[in-house]
C-alpha cells in the first residue's frame, strides 16, 4: 500500500492520496500535478508529465488520438519520396525498416488483444522521417494511450538495434532468423524464382535488377549511417519532453479530417518539397517598417493594390455580408487584403476570399514556433492555409514582439480606442490592424 500522510519537501506539499493516486500542488507557482504509487515508489503519471498532454482528458479511457512521433534529427529512416513531379500521385516508398514499422502500427490491435486492450487503428501513414496514425481506444484500459505509444517506439528502436546497428561497426552478421538473413532479406523474400519484393518491382525499370540492386543498397547504407545519431541518444525517436505528439477527438466531421490528414500526408510533402521558398519561415522580415517573422508568397506585401480586410466586433451578418460582396469584387479587381482575420467579420471575409482562390496577407498575434523549437525547421501552417500557401496564394505574417510596444503604434491604438492594457486582445486587434494599415500604405 501507498504511504500515507503530508508530506513536504521544498515547495512541493502533498494533498490528496486516493486509490493510489496522489494531488500535489507546487506552492510557489500554485501549479498542480498527479503522482501514482508504483514498485520504485511516488512517479509523476504516465501523461500528465507531458507538457501538452490535456490534464481534463482520461488517457485510459475511450477516445479516438491522431498520433505523430518522428525519427531522431528528422533522419529519413523509413523510406523516400516518390512524386515524379506529380505531388497528387505522390507516394511513400518503404524501405525493409519502414515497412517493419508499418507491419508494428497495424498490428497494434492484435497484439493488445491478448491482453484484453481493445484498440483499433483507422489511418496509418509512415513518411520518410515520421509518421502518422489515427488510433481508437474501444473501451476503457488500465494502460494509458502514453505507454502503448512508448512499446510502440521501444520496438521499433529494437529493430533498428538489432538489424542495422552491428553492421555499421563492423560486427556482427545481423542474422535475425532461419539461414542468416538480414532484416532487408527477410522482408523482401517472397515468390516464385526466389526474386525479393523489390526485385520484382523494379524488374522492368531501366537496368533491370542491377538498378534494384543499387537502390537497394543505397537505401540499406542510409539505414546503417543513422547509427552515428542513434548512438547518442540510445533511440531512433526524436528525443522530446512529451514523448509524441497528439490531437483528441473532440466534435463532429473531426474524425474524417485526422484521417485525411494523414492519408494526405505524401502529397503535402511533395508540395512542399516542389515550393520550398513558400515554406520557409523568414526572421525579421521588415513589412511596412514593422519588423515580422514570416511565411509564404513574400510578393504578396509588395502587391501593387493593397487593402486592409477590417471589420468592426459589432458589425451584424446582413452588414458582414455586404462587407464580403464588397470585397470579393476588390479581389476580382486585382486587390490583395491584409487582415488579422481576428473579428467574426473578418474571419468570415477572409475565408470567402480564399476559397474563391484570392491571395490573403493574414497578420497573427502567435503560431510560428520559436526559433529555439524542435519544430521550428519543421512547421507547416495546417488545412487550409496549407493549400493556400502551396499555391502562393497565402502569406503569413507574426509581428515581432517589440513591435506592438513601439511608440508609433501604442500612439496610434491609443488614439483608435484610448488607453486600454497592452497584454488585452482589444489592445492586440486594433495594433494589428494598424500594423495592416503600415503594410498597406508602404511604398
């Protein structure tokens, strides 16, 4: 049983213990956090140690998890890209290790079966140096969704250890069954005149199986050179504080876009990978004398007729939609809008404009990661805004900081709406449609 009683121990002073489960509450900053009672004595629980993990949401019980997780330094361990400058036929070509991963994820519901874990597995995407899935819980676990993730990757990193890692130091034979074969060899052989898999698939491509051959072994080579990064750390898994990366299900038609996501995930790279300038996060990009950090169509600011898209909080929809019919009617007329698309009004406009295909300058308060983040190389702007920026028809603008305490435009708020606190959303909705207003009239 669980000792029992206060305990205090710096600023950390317990004050619940049920069921073995224990409520402590750091009294310098009067945050909470769950303790549970196990073998090695008081732990954090399995999730709420993860910072983005949602302290109101039962991991352990149903629910429906849209799951991202990604190799160590990004390294394309899994497979390649294969679009041939067509990104709506673009495809993932596993390697041996990414298709054991793959066979992993499917297999998830089969193997937590035995155990009495009811788990189903709606969308699967492994990509060239992360991967996708959209698990359901059935019913509830005594696991939690956190330590089904950690088995996931504990067994890919030993399949990794085990197949790959003795030939990049020159030992071992890597004989992983019956004749010695390898990982590669033990995936691929299959069919009639013992051709591998990727023997036959490439048998017709020019160089015959001369070209497989060497596709094989340079994709094999690209395996074992990973070894120098997994060394490190002892894990072919991005080393982040919360494990992996997920989404909750929570409303209507969302399940149906977290499937598509991640089905369309090939697709979105190639995109990207075909537009690299449109994704590519700018520092201190100076817009309108105001200094920005940005993504997308940079010759959208420079357009020749430039309009700021604001509307008023307490616009009513037949004014909304007036507004819109006048604007669409801009943006047919060549006019490209700034806006920060944060009112009802804006918002509305604002995505009238994209879906009809018009180009949008959109101003944010925050969304780009700091540039000390692990996602910061890898940021892509989500659904829509996406396509939009794949088809240069998007810029996304975040005003540094500093920039919404400069004189000029604390002078200018106060004169919109008079003095009001710089941290309120008041203060930040008026600043950016004066920043909209510096980009517009730019030269």
């Amino acid at each position: 049983m669980p000792p029992k009683g206060t305990i205090t121990k710096g600023t950390i002073t317990e004050e619940i213990i049920t069921e073995g489960i224990i409520a402590v509450r750091n009294t310098k900053d009067n945050s909470m956090s769950e303790l549970e009672y196990t073998e090695q004595g008081w732990r954090l629980t399995t999730d709420n140690k993860r910072h983005h993990r949602d302290n109101q949401w039962d991991y352990r019980g149903e629910g429906v998890y849209m799951v991202t997780i990604a190799t160590a330094e990004r390294y394309p361990l899994f497979g390649e890209l294969d679009c041939n400058e067509m990104p709506e036929k673009a495809r993932i070509v596993l390697n041996p290790l990414g298709k054991q991963i793959d066979r992993i994820i499917r297999d998830l519901p089969d193997f937590y079966a035995d155990k009495g874990i009811a788990l189903k597995i709606l969308a699967v995407q492994v990509m060239p140096d992360h991967l996708h899935f959209v698990l359901q819980v059935v019913k509830p676990m005594e696991k939690s969704v956190g330590e089904i993730i950690r088995s996931l990757k504990s067994a890919g990193t030993a399949i990794y250890k085990k197949d790959y890692t003795d030939r990049s130091t020159g030992g071992g034979d890597n004989s992983g069954g019956s004749g010695g074969k390898n990982a590669t060899e033990r995936d691929n052989s299959s069919g009639s005149g013992g051709k591998n898999a990727t023997e036959r698939d490439n048998s017709s491509r020019p160089g015959g199986n001369n070209a497989a051959e060497r596709d094989n072994h340079e994709r094999d080579n690209r395996i074992v050179g990973f070894a120098r990064i997994f060394a490190g750390s002892g894990s072919i898994w991005e080393h982040n504080p919360a494990g992996y990366h997920e989404r909750l299900l929570r409303g209507r038609g969302q399940l149906d876009a977290m499937i598509r996501y991640v089905k369309d995930n090939p697709r979105r790279l190639a995109l990207k990978r075909a537009n690299p300038d449109l994704f590519r996060i700018h520092q201190q990009t100076i817009l309108g004398g105001v200094s920005c950090t940005s993504l997308g169509n940079m010759f959208l600011a420079d357009y020749p007729q430039r309009a700021v898209l604001q509307c008023s909080r307490r616009m009513n929809q037949s004014e909304i939609d007036a507004k819109r019919e006048e604007c669409m009617k801009e943006a047919a007329n060549g006019t490209v809008f700034i806006s920060g698309a944060i009112s009802e009004g804006e918002k509305q406009i604002s995505r009238a404009l994209r879906e009809a295909g018009y180009p949008l300058v959109i101003l944010l308060t925050e969304g780009f990661p700091a540039p000390d983040s692990p996602h910061y190389k890898y940021y892509n702007p989500q659904g829509v805004y996406f396509e939009a920026c794949a088809a240069g028809k998007l810029l996304l603008v975040q005003p540094d900081k500093e920039a919404l305490e400069r004189a000029d435009i604390v002078e200018a708020v106060t004169a919109k709406v008079g003095k009001i606190p710089h941290e309120s959303q008041r203060y930040r909705f008026v600043a950016m449609n004066v920043i909209a207003g510096m980009i517009v009239k730019a030269e």
